[in-house]
C-alpha cells in the first residue's frame, strides 16, 4: 500500500475508539475479507485469525502490538506505515488516552468512501405555513365605519363611478392573493409528498412492496434503480444500478427478531454474506457494504420502517441500523441520486426521507 490522499493516517487519532476507526477503514480500503487477511498473514508468518481480527475491530481498546503488527502488514502495509502505526498506538497507550478528547470534525474518518456527503441541513418544506403569504385583507374603499351615505334626503343611495372602479380593482386583487394562497399550499402538499404527486410516486412507477421473507429485489422507490455490487471488486460496496440489470448480488430477507431483519446476499464469487454496516456503526458516513455474516464488528440487523404520507398512503420503507453508534440514521443513497452507481451510506435520516425510501419486490 502506498500512502496517498485515502490512505488512513494513525497519527490523526487521538483516543483508542479512533484509532480503531482507522483500522477499519485500513481494511476496508485494503478490500480484503477477514479470510482473506489470514491467508496473507499466514503466507508472511504471522498469526492472524479471522475471528481475533472481527473482535479486535469491535472494541474500543488498543490491539496488542503483535496482533496489530500482524493486520497492518496484511492490509498490505510499508514498513514506514507499520512503524508509524506502532508509535501511535505506543504513545495513545503511555498517556492512557481512553476517549477523553474530542473528536476532531475536521478528521477524514472513513477514507474508502469517496461519496459525497449527504446535506443535513434540510428544512422540512411541510413546515412552512401558506397562509402567511397572504398578507391582511384588502381594505374596502368607501365603506369605512361613520362613512355618511352619499345624496341628499329622497335620494336613492348610488355608488359613484370612482368608487366602483376601486371596488372592482380590489376585488381583483383579492381573488389574485386567494389564487396565490392556494398554489402555495399545492406546492407544499407536493414537497412534503416528495416532489411525486398525491400518490407519492411518478406515475406508471411500481407502489413500494412491503418486507417479508424470502427472496427480494431492493428497488429505490420513485425510481427505476435497484442496489447491487459493482462487478469484479471486492469492497462488497453496495450501488443503486437499473433494475434492468442482473441480481448482482441476489438478496433475500430473513428476520432475526420483533421487528428485526437481516439482508442477506448470495454473491456469485464470495458466497452468502449480509449486508451492514463497518465499525459498529461509529463513522457516521459509514459504506453500507456486503460482507461475510456473523462480523461482530458490523451491524447486520435493521428495522424496515414504513413512510407515509398524511394520507397514510406508505410511500416506502426505510432501512435502519439497529444497535448503529450513530444513532437517527438511515441507509442512504448519497451523491448524484439520479446517477447509476451512485453509493449507498449510513447518513442521517432527514423529514422528506430523500434517497431513504426502498421497496422489497419479490423475485420471480
């Protein structure tokens, strides 16, 4: 490995939770599965099993030297970066730096994924209130309280032109802010619908599935785009691709308790695995990834959560990290979400849910 832009430096962590985040994203930018770093462990001589690694990744203390010597020369370190490595992890160790520190927000936490961050800053469009465009009501010309009747005594009561004139150019402008007032409550009620209409989708687009078990395509609803792997990498990185492609890898939905479930994979090349999310969850852009199940590092168990409309009609079904260490999140597509390939992240969960929203079509 040679050091670059997305290369992890240790020398940026300053408490041991941090310096396990930048393990793991070593490993996730190495691209290598657990078995697949004993294997290059053993070949060097050094021991390395898959499951000392998956728990050494879960915790928030620092690794042994020698089990940390042992992963990072797996990952495909240089000595250099071996020996920075081992200096950090000294010198975190003398100090006894157990998470006193702040996290450092302007910290590169997770190298390997280069998405964009999601905007966190939304405003909730159903929020704003439509009636405060419209301003007072229009004064009425000539009919102010005391006004005395026009004419004399005997004298039929008659509006001068002048004044009719300024009762009709109010009336226009009175039905003109009324126009106003409802177009603006029609945008609202589009915004908070999702920008799809009252039916929360384009039209001709498929109605959002609900999950069960068995064998599903996850489709992004709203959309013609389904999530897959890239083929011919190993990251287990998971896209939205169009759902014309091949089920690359083909997922199914197995529940693993009240209200629970887990995605499971069958990859072509690795076998079954599961889809999740590294590090516990504690990178807050974490990838969400396919990987091989049962990584106690990961967090493979989430809540398909419905989303509606006032309506109450469900527009889709959000997918939630349970047990995430950055709590209020969702899978989320990030980037260009009208771009194939776009990737799919833990980010937090925003009021109109974009990019959040999944149905589980079942596969033929």
């Amino acid at each position: 490995m040679t050091p670059g832009r997305h290369t992890p430096d240790p020398r940026e962590a300053r408490t041991p939770a941090e310096f396990l985040a930048r393990l793991q994203a070593l490993k996730d930018r190495s691209g290598l599965t657990y078995r697949e770093l004993s294997a290059r462990a053993e070949a060097r001589g050094d021991v390395l099993p898959r499951s000392t690694v998956a728990n050494m990744l879960a915790r928030a203390t620092l690794p042994r030297e020698e089990l940390l010597t042992a992963f990072v020369r797996a990952c495909g370190a240089t000595p250099d970066e071996l020996a920075e490595w081992r200096t950090v992890r000294t010198e975190l160790a003398g100090r006894g730096a157990y998470g006193t520190a702040d996290a450092d927000p302007d910290a590169d936490t997770d190298p390997d994924t280069d998405a964009a961050e999601p905007d966190t800053a939304r405003t909730d469009p159903s929020d704003a209130d439509p009636a405060e465009t419209a301003g007072p009501p229009p004064a009425w010309p000539g009919h102010e309280a005391g006004a005395a009747p026009q004419g004399g005594p005997g004298t039929p009561s008659r509006t001068p032109p002048a004044t009719s004139s300024r009762i009709r150019r109010a009336l226009v402008a009175a039905v003109a802010v009324a126009g106003l007032v409802l177009a603006g409550v029609s945008v609202v009620a589009l915004l908070r619908d999702g920008g799809t209409g009252r039916a929360g989708r384009p039209p001709g687009t498929p109605a959002a599935v609900a999950p069960a078990v068995g064998d599903v395509r996850i489709r992004v609803t709203g959309t013609d785009f389904c999530l897959a792997e890239r083929r011919g990498t190993r990251t287990g990185q998971v896209h939205q691709v169009p759902c014309a492609e091949p089920d690359f890898p083909r997922y199914s939905l197995a529940t693993v308790g009240t209200g629970r479930w887990r995605i499971v994979s069958d990859h072509p090349d690795f076998g079954p695995g599961c889809s999740g999310i590294p590090s516990g969850g504690r990178i807050p852009d974490s990838a969400y990834e396919d990987s091989e199940c049962g990584d106690p590092s990961r967090v493979e168990a989430f809540a398909l959560e419905p989303y509606g409309t006032s309506e109450g009609a469900v527009r889709g079904y959000r997918i939630v990290p349970v047990g995430s260490a950055t709590p209020g999140t969702c899978v989320t597509v990030v980037g260009d979400r009208e771009a194939a390939w776009a990737k799919l992240a833990q980010a937090p969960c925003t009021p109109d849910a974009a990019g959040q929203l999944f149905s589980f079509d079942r596969r033929d």
